[in-house]
C-alpha cells in the first residue's frame, strides 16, 4: 500500500462564526494536548496546526476513514467544512498582522512525479488550503525531497522548525506528502522592563527549587479566578491576540489541571476573565517540543486510517493508500518584548500496507503552569503548553 505523509507546521462560501469551526478546532485542542501531556516535561505544541494538516487529508478520506477523522476533529459533516476552515484561516492573518505583529499560515501538498490525484481533491486543497500540488520525487531520491519538505518548512517558519522529517522517515514508498506551517511574533500590549527582570525560585514538580528570570510589572490585565487556579490574560499589542496564563494554586496542582480541563470549562473561564490591576511575575522562558502522532491519533479515534484498511479514494481511487506518519514540532520564546512561537506537523501518506480600585491582584507564576496563545475573536486556541522547569 502507498502511504501518505502530513506535516503540520504548527497557518468562504460558509463563515467560520457560522460554521462553528472555532469551537471543533478548540475541542481538538484540549483533547490532542491532553492525550501528549508528558508528566513533569515542558511542552508546546499547535493542535490547530495538527488539525489543519488532518482536514487536508480528511478532504480526500473516504468512508471509516473518513467517519473516524471528522469525529477525532469533531467535524459535524463534510459540507462548507473546508470553506469554513479557509475562511478562519483568513481571518487568523487579518486578525494577527496588525500592531508591528505577525502571524503567518502556510500549507502545502507534494505528490510523487507521475502520481495521479482526483481532481476534487487537487481544486479543495488549492483553494481551500492554498496548497496547489508541487511535484516531487520520492522514488527516486526520498532524501532530496525530505530535504526540500525541510527546507520549505524552515523558511515558513523563519528558520524556528528545522528538520521536520528526520532521516529515513520518507522512502520510495511514499506518494503524498501534506505540510502545514504556523508563526506567529506578537509584542505586548504592556511590555515587561527588562531593568525589572530579577532571578528568583521557581518550584519543580516534585518540589526542588530552580532559579529563573522572573519577568515584573503591575498593570491592568484580564483576570479571573476559579477554585483551584488563577488565569491571566495579556494581550498583544494592536490586535485580538492574546497569551493565557493558568496558575494552578497550589504548587503540584498543575497535572489535576491538565487532567481534568475541558474545553467548556476553558471557554468559561475565559469568558469570565475582567479588568484588574495585578502584579505580574512571570518566568522568561523558551520551549521546544516534538511529537510522532500516529499512535496518538488512532488512540483518539482514528486508527483506520493508518492502516491496511484506510480508504483514502477521493485521493486516488485506483491506490491503496494510508497515512504511515504524523510528526509535529513546535517552539515558543517568553521574553520581555513579547512571544515568538512555531509549529510545523507533516502528514505522511505511503503506499502499503492556547481597572480596579482595590488593591493588585498578586500573579507570582513561580510554579508549573499551562499557557494558551489564542484569538480572542474567534477564540481559537492556536498554541497551548505547560512549563514546568523555566530552565
């Protein structure tokens, strides 16, 4: 059987808002980090990226196959789906390339020299995903292309993803190749003094104590509290954009958080968050993580179609074809200035087989914590994270 690769790099005829594809984005989110959540390790990584790769092969997935991947991405039907997604995606770039920022968004689609594709499928992904095929050589000489795949994602994401696909990860078997990139650079609203920045401990998960560079200032921010965490929200500058803090209250409380947090619950916390004066204290740091997803995926709901019995006939009905990897790398940087983050996925496919009166709130974040960045208009979650050692 032939295989088909996705990369993610973690970027209408029906609105988005209408379609809801915000809130199937959002649901994938929470579901896909808890799924990779790793104890005590730092993570970051793009579900939204992850997803748009999925639904560029979802656009050529055919019965069980394609039944698993809309319930995995909590797709309610194929019809204006695509649609809605280009035009989220639309407003993503509008929304994020404002006030000195930028957020860009790329996908592509490599199929082999020679490889035919059903024209439905090649139309969707070049005008919904902006991803018109580009010929390649897998048979021939896999490595070049894996090389050229690199190479496209490198420069996507400004050099922040390198190496999407390690060596060997593509072989002559390969037919497709589906790549999705996401980056984004945004100031803050509000940014921290750097004379400010002080080292101070930060609490491990275990309780042993690290120094880190505590970033300091007080100002008005979205806050709220539930029982068991503080949430703060800082915007950046001149857009919708914004980076969530969720501070469990207790120094170990973070896995409980991440265990049970549901994306109805995220929205309402969120949608509860108001104006307060609080002193902020928040660790500069910079994360790096990467994942193979297939197991992940099939553990979610979708095995089919990494397997023998995948049907992916709106691609090439006369092929046997199934996904034989899905790999996602990310990164993100917390500094005085403002944040800087990237993710790429791949999606292989091979032949086989995120103003008061009263005193300051005090947001000491010297302990794990979850971190979303996320829009604030459509409310999509674009990145979400843990930090659990600044170091």
């Amino acid at each position: 059987m032939k295989r088909i690769v996705l990369p993610v790099l973690l970027a209408a005829a029906l609105p988005a808002a209408d379609y809801q594809v915000g809130t199937q984005m959002n649901n994938f989110t929470v579901e896909a980090y808890q799924h990779v959540a790793n104890g005590d390790a730092n993570a970051i990584l793009s579900p939204f990226n992850i997803a748009t790769a999925l639904s560029m092969a979802l656009a050529g997935a055919r019965g069980k196959t394609a039944d698993e991947m809309r319930s995995v991405l909590h797709v309610k039907g194929d019809a204006g789906y695509d649609a809605a997604l280009s035009g989220l995606l639309g407003q993503l770039n509008q929304a994020g390339n404002t006030g000195g920022n930028q957020l860009l968004t790329a996908n592509a689609l490599w199929v082999q020299k020679g490889f035919a594709i059903q024209p439905e499928f090649a139309n969707t992904l070049t005008g919904q995903f902006k991803a018109p095929p580009a010929s390649i050589d897998f048979v021939a000489n896999p490595d070049a292309a894996r090389n050229q795949i690199n190479s496209w994602t490198a420069e996507k994401t400004k050099n922040k993803i390198q190496d999407l696909f390690a060596a060997g990860s593509l072989d002559s078997t390969t037919r497709l190749v589906l790549t999705s990139a996401i980056y984004f650079y945004g100031k803050w609203q509000d940014p921290f003094q750097t004379s400010r920045t002080q080292p101070a401990p930060f609490t491990l998960p275990g309780g042993a104590k690290s120094q880190a560079n505590f970033m300091n200032q007080t100002g008005h921010f979205g806050y709220t509290e539930t029982a068991n965490a503080q949430i703060l929200e800082m915007r950046y500058a001149g857009t919708g954009m914004a980076f969530d803090v969720l501070l469990p209250k207790t120094a170990d409380g973070l896995a409980a958080l991440q265990k049970a947090i549901t994306n109805e619950q995220l929205t309402g916390w969120l949608g509860n968050l108001s104006s307060r004066t609080v002193q902020v204290s928040l660790p500069k740091f910079r994360v790096e993580s990467e994942y193979s997803l297939g197991r992940t995926l099939s553990a979610m709901g979708m095995p089919t179609a990494f397997t023998d019995h995948a049907n992916f006939d709106g691609i090439a009905p006369d092929q046997r074809l199934a996904i034989s990897e899905v790999v996602h790398k990310a990164f993100v940087d917390v500094s005085e200035e403002g944040t800087e983050a990237a993710a790429a996925t791949g999606v292989a496919i091979h032949a086989t087989a995120m103003l008061a009166p009263e005193p300051p709130v005090v947001f000491k974040a010297d302990h794990p914590f979850l971190f979303l960045i996320r829009d604030t208009n459509s409310k999509t979650i674009l990145f979400i994270g843990a930090l659990n050692n600044p170091k």
